[in-house]
C-alpha cells in the first residue's frame, strides 16, 4: 500500500482540497467528517481520477467513545498512516465575551480542542507503534492574535497552538514530526458556519480583498508534509496577501 494520510473535516474546505492534494501526490487517504454522504462522493471522485485507496470513515469528533470506535476499528492496513492533518474545526458566533452563546462556546471547544485531542491520541499511538509519523495541526491567526469578539473561537486556537508546541516536545523521542500552519481568511464554509447558515452576512466576510483559496492552504500543507526526513516546520503562519493581521484587510 501506497503511504497514507487521514484527513479530518474532509467534507468541505481545506480538508476537502487536501484531500485532492494528497490524493494526487498518490497517497491512500482515510476520510473523516460528520456527513456521510459527501465523504462518499469524495471518495469515488478520488478514486477514478487518481486510482488510489480512500477509506471513509464517519463521527463526531466531540464525541470521544466515536472517535476511538471508529479509528480503532479500521482494518490494521490502515493503522499505518503517515500524515494526520487535523483539520475539523469551526467558529459559532461572533460575539462580546458578555454575550457569547453558552453553546456556542461548548461546541467550538469540544470540536477545536478535545475533538483535536481525541484524534491525536489514537494515531499517535499508531505512529508510535509504527516508527514514522507527522501531525499536523490546523491552527489560525486566530491562535496568534485576537480580534473584537473572537474570544472563544481565538482560545480554542491559542489552545491549539500550545498543543501543538507540547506534542512535538512529547512525540520527539518517537521521531513524529509535528506541525502547524496558522491561516488567516480563507473562504470556504467557515463563515457559513459561524453565522448559522447565512449565506449573505458569510460572503461580505471576503468581499473587497482576495482571501485565501482552500486550494492555497493545501499546498501549503503538501510543501510541509514533503519537505525531507531529517527538516520540520514547526510552525507557519499563511495570509492573504490583502490582509496584514487578524484585524487588518486592506478592502478596496
Ligand atoms: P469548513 O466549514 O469548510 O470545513 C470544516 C470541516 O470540519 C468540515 O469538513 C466539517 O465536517 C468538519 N467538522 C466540523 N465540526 C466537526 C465535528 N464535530 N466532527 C467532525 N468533523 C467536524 O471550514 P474550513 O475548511 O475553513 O476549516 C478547516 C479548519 O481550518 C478549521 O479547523 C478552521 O478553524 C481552520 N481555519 C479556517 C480558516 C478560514 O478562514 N476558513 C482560517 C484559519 C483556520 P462535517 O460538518 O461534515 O462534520
Ligand atoms: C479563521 C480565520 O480570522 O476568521 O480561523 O479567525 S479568522
């Protein structure tokens, strides 16, 4: 079997596009997602145009008894994965600390942090198991900066990117190399999301600049998984070029 890369929040965005990235360089892919039926398509879409292996695989990263059911039942095959890019996630709301929505909070910490955990713990336990591995983590602007009424979308962020630093420090004795890339505006579902379905409120978000493609992100993360054994990028930070720092796009 050709190496391997599981690929979580592969049903829209930057998992999606790393998807077609790793799947082009020819690596086996095992999809994650909560929406069964895109990562199917996914898969077939994948599969004809560039013959490889994809396995799916469908849960709720909040939820840690289905993260660990579902990873730990894939076939041993599988278990041999290569890259892990960590990458569901979301923002809900965008409010004043004093007025977040209680479960807005809860939900972008279990999917951004312990969702992040529960992933992270299996497959480095197959690396480890393996001898090889690279982690990495989708962190954000976000998780280097805050911006009026980011608050808990900027922690949980934050809180990625300490964890980041912390399992590179544990998984060095293993030889897994551990990485993060920390994006700025990048129009996908992302804004969708945040603002509960309203598509219009979403698209003003990258009106008057050119924000980052989905596309652009993967790259980006093929050129860290590519680099040689003996390099790592611990950490990089990728902006639209229209846009200096969280709080700062140039719009014309
Ligand atoms: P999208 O909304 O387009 O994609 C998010 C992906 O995460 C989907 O595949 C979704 O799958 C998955 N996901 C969300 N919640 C869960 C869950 N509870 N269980 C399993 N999967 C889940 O957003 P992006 O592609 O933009 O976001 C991807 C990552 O990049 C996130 O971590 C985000 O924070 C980060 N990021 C995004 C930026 C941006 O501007 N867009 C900038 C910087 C970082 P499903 O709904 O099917 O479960
Ligand atoms: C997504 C980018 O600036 O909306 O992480 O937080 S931002």
């Amino acid at each position: 079997m050709s190496k391997i890369a599981l690929i979580t929040g592969a049903t829209a965005g930057i998992g999606e596009a790393c998807a077609h990235v790793f799947a082009r360089e020819g690596y086996s892919l095992i999809l994650t997602g909560r929406r069964l039926d895109r990562l199917e398509k996914l898969a077939g879409q994948l599969n004809n145009k560039y013959n490889i292996e994809v396995a799916v695989s469908s849960f709720d990263v909040r939820n840690r008894e289905q993260v660990i059911e579902n990873l730990e039942s894939l076939p041993t095959k599988w278990k041999k994965v290569n890259i892990l890019v960590n990458n569901a996630g979301l923002s809900q709301g965008l409010e004043p600390i004093q007025k977040g929505g209680y479960d807005d909070w809860e939900t972008m910490i279990d999917t951004n942090i312990k969702g992040l955990l529960y992933v992270s713990r299996v497959v480095s336990n197959w690396m480890i198991d393996n001898g090889y591995g690279h982690i990495i983590n989708l962190g954000s602007i976000a998780g280097k900066e805050v911006y009026a009424n980011g608050n808990v979308y900027c922690a949980t962020k934050h809180a990625v990117d300490a964890l980041n630093k912390g399992m590179r420090i544990d998984l060095l004795p293993h030889g897994i190399k551990v990485s993060a890339i920390h994006p700025g505006a990048v129009e996908t579902e992302f804004s969708e999301v945040r603002f509960k379905g309203d598509k219009e409120r979403a698209k003003k978000v990258y009106e008057g600049f050119e924000p980052l493609s989905a596309a652009d992100v993967a790259e980006t993360i093929w050129f860290i998984a590519s680099r040689p054994a003996h390099v790592n990028i611990n950490d990089m930070v990728l902006m639209p070029t229209a846009q200096a720092t969280a709080g700062n796009i140039f719009r014309k």
